[in-house]
C-alpha cells in the first residue's frame, strides 16, 4: 500500500509545506437555518465543526494574524492555508463571500485559499467566483460527504442525495480546483466494508481526502444516541485497521489530507483515547507502515 500525503503532496507542488490557518466568515448551513434542517447533522458541534476556527464576528486580516500567532511556536513558516473551516463557508451573500476571500486570496502570506462547503451549496455564481479566484492562487474546496449510504446519510441528516455530491465534483472540475472529500470513520451502524466502499467509490472522483475519526461531542444529538447505549465508538485498534484498508482502496494519487482529526477536548465525550494525539498518531503510523510491508 503507498498513499500521498499531504505533507508530500505540498512539497511536490510547491518545494514546502504550509500550515493551515482556520478561519470563518459569518456564514450558517441549510441544515441549521430551516432550509433543509434547523438541528443540523447529528454530529455536528455548536460550533459548526469550526472549534478551532476563529472569531467570525473578527475582520478577516485579524483573523489570519491572530491564526499565525497561534502555530509560530511550531513553524517558522512564511506562507499559509487560508482555511475556512466553519459551518458551509459558501452559503451567505455572495458580495459578502466575494469581498472576504478575495481580500484573502490576496495577501502575500496566502499560498493557498481553501473553502469547505457543502455539495448542496454550490450554485453557478459561486462556482464562478470560486473559478475566478483560482486564477489568482490555487484553491482547495472540502466537500462534507461522510458517507455514499443513504441510510447512514439519512441518520446523519446530512440534508441531500449522494448525487448531489457527485454533480457539485463534475461542476467543480471544471474550474481546475483540487477537490477534498470528507469521510467520517465510525458513523453509527456502518460497517468496516461499507466504509471502504465509501473510500473507493469517492477516490474515483475526488482528488484529496479527509478520513476523519467519529467523534461524539457534548450538545450533540449524537451524544445523545450515545448515552443511551445505542451505538459503540471504534477502539484505536479497529479505528487503525479501517483507516488502512480505506487508504489502501484509494487511487495512489488522491491526496490523503487527515488520518484522524482533532475533536475539542472539552466537548469530547467518546471516544476518550483520541484525546492523546501524538499515541494514536503513533500508533496509526505503525499499523500503517505494518500494513506496506503485507
């Protein structure tokens, strides 16, 4: 098994690699605003999976610099990923969204503008826009799939179709973005082989992937299902040994973007182990060179 990380992927477009900086743009998601939903997907934090992001309410040069400050300590780094992290970060007035990641795309500092939406909110204007900036710097779009299941989909809320997925990438390719697919690890009553089936179908489409942990959260609906026994979290062990066979039904040049993920640790409820990163990195980075070896 060979997989491309991101690490050397970004050394293999750009001589280096960058640090992200998560950020926000006053925006909501059609699955909290009433338009498909109002609780939003059952996992999702309060937050809008946006914990580490920063203040929305901040204008945006603040935001990138009071993002850089927080990572100096661990790089000496001159150039970053403008990450907009929070909640669907195309789904608001597209002024707004036009004058925000333009100003950003535009700073010296930005190597690399990224947006992660949903596929459901990616309309021609946006697309447009989207296609424009990536004339001026690379831009990254992050799509919050989870899963291809419609049963897992539906007990989610995830609020549209798989096809509706797949129509945003053809839409997306079209403007020469790199595309980024978010897959959850540990969705309630999946199973192992359905979620390397959700691996190998979307590294048919996709040019980056985000394997991300199941992490149950404090205020969530999923947090509820939890405490009433309804479900189980994945142990380390089984977490690894997925997380291998999904990387091994990948296409060699789909980028993997995240192996785990960073749940905040004063909303975390389950499960408990994942709160030591650098064991679970370790451990993940075994089982895996383990698994090349095979």
């Amino acid at each position: 098994m060979k997989y491309l990380s991101l690490s050397q992927y970004l050394k293999n477009e750009y001589g280096e690699k960058y640090y992200k900086l998560s950020l926000a743009c006053s925006t909501t998601c059609p699955n909290r605003d009433g338009k498909c939903g109002s609780n939003g997907c059952i996992f999702c934090s309060q937050k809008g999976s946006g914990d580490f992001a920063q203040d929305a309410l901040l204008p945006i040069d603040i935001q990138i610099d009071k993002a850089k400050a927080l990572i100096k300590s661990k790089s000496d780094c001159d150039k970053y990923i403008a990450y907009f992290q929070s909640f669907t970060s195309t789904y608001a007035d597209l002024n707004h969204l036009e004058k925000v990641f333009t100003k950003t795309i535009a700073r010296e500092d930005i190597a690399i503008l990224s947006i992660a939406t949903r596929p459901d909110c990616l309309d021609d204007n946006i697309i447009e826009l989207i296609a424009k900036l990536n004339k001026i710097k690379p831009v990254w779009v992050e799509l919050g799939l989870q899963s291809i299941h419609k049963q897992t989909a539906d007990y989610i809320r995830r609020g549209y179709e798989t096809k509706i997925y797949y129509d945003a990438v053809e839409k997306l390719k079209a403007t020469g973005v790199h595309i980024i697919t978010h897959i959850i690890l540990g969705l309630p009553y999946e199973t192992k082989e359905m979620m390397v089936q959700t691996a190998k179908e979307i590294g048919k489409a996709t040019d980056g992937v985000k394997l991300q942990l199941l992490h149950v959260l404090k205020g969530t609906d999923l947090a509820k299902e939890y405490e009433d026994k309804k479900f189980e979290v994945l142990t380390l062990e089984q977490y690894a040994d997925i997380l291998c066979e999904c990387i091994n039904a990948l296409p060699e040049n789909v980028v993997v973007h995240r192996i785990t993920g960073d749940g905040n640790k004063a909303e975390l409820i389950a499960p408990l182990w994942s709160r030591d990163k650098k064991r679970v990195l370790n451990f993940i980075n075994h089982k895996i060179s383990e698994y090349i070896r095979q």
